[in-house]
C-alpha cells in the first residue's frame, strides 16, 4: 500500500512539472503574439565613446592628468634630492642622522598621502564629468523605448541573441545628432 502512495505522489509530482513546464515554454509565445513585452538592445560603449562631451571630458581629464602628475613629480625629485644630499652627508660624515632621517620618511609619507588624494580626486572629476553624458544617453534611451514601445532596453554587449531590428543604437544616435 505504501508504494501505491509513493507512487501516486510522484505521478502529482510529474504531472505539476509537466503542467508548470507547459505553462512557462509556452507564455513568451503568447506575449509575443499579443505585443505584450517589446526588447531592444543599444550599444551603450559605442554611442558613449560617440558623443562629443566624452571628447571633451578626455580632453579635461587628460590634462588635470598631465597637471596632478607634473605636481608629484616635482614633490618626487624634490624628495629624491633631500634623500641623495641626506646619503651623500652620511657617508661623509660616518654618521647617521635620526631627525634627518624622520624628517626625510614624513616627507615621504606626505608624498604618498598626496598622491592617493590627489588620484581620490581625479576618479571624483572623472564621475562628475561622465554622470551628465550617462544621464543625458539614459535619457534619449528611454524616450525612444516609450516612444517606440520598447518594455525593456539591454545593453548590446551582454545579450545573448537579438536580431537586428531590435537594435536601436542609431535611433539614439540620431537623436543625440550625433554622425
């Protein structure tokens, strides 16, 4: 009696799968049919590299680059030229000097803490300059996806398949005038 149940319990069990499998395989084709859900994709990467503030945006971060690394490397041979007189004296000398040489490692340490806010900095400017271009295609993506009916909007680079006409990387473009 106890495998009659077993049994009957596995056949519920199946049958609930089987239902359920049925169900999940064949609810996309029905959405499809009704024009429920609608998905596009867009090349994110290429409309951003594309627009003329992130040429700009490289252009201002190359040169507070080329500005934040002169200034440390100034501060570097400054520290090296303390370091190599300090050496130079010591060996004429044949003593070392404890102060001199605290001095020399907190200025050291200062060169360190500077760089690290100074690079803190530079990645604060960076988001600054790049949030506006993100708003800015974010929002020409979504007008087009309610424009045109899209419920959702991937990024080209992580789907899986799509075909062609779900792509609307040149509507943004369009929109954005961007050539």
């Amino acid at each position: 009696m106890s495998d009659f149940k077993g049994i009957k319990v596995i056949s519920r069990l199946l049958f609930m799968a089987l239902l359920l499998g049925t169900f999940f395989t064949s609810r996309p084709a029905f959405a499809a049919a009704d024009g429920a859900q609608k998905i596009g994709v867009v090349d994110y990467g290429r409309i951003f590299q594309m627009m003329p503030e992130t040429k700009a945006a490289e252009k201002s971060m190359q040169t507070a680059k080329a500005q934040t690394s002169q200034e440390l490397g100034k501060m570097q041979a400054s520290l090296q030229t303390a370091v190599q007189t300090y050496l130079q004296q010591k060996q004429k000398t044949g003593k070392s000097d404890p102060a001199q040489e605290r001095a020399l490692q907190g200025r050291e340490e200062n060169l360190r803490k500077v760089a690290a806010q100074k690079s803190q900095a530079l990645a604060q400017q960076e988001q600054s300059l790049i949030l506006p271009i993100r708003q800015k295609i974010d929002a020409t993506v979504a007008a087009i996806a309610k424009k045109e009916g899209y419920s959702m909007i991937f990024d080209k680079n992580v789907r899986v398949y799509g075909d062609a006409q779900s792509d609307i990387t040149y509507k943004v473009l369009d929109q954005l005038k961007i050539k």
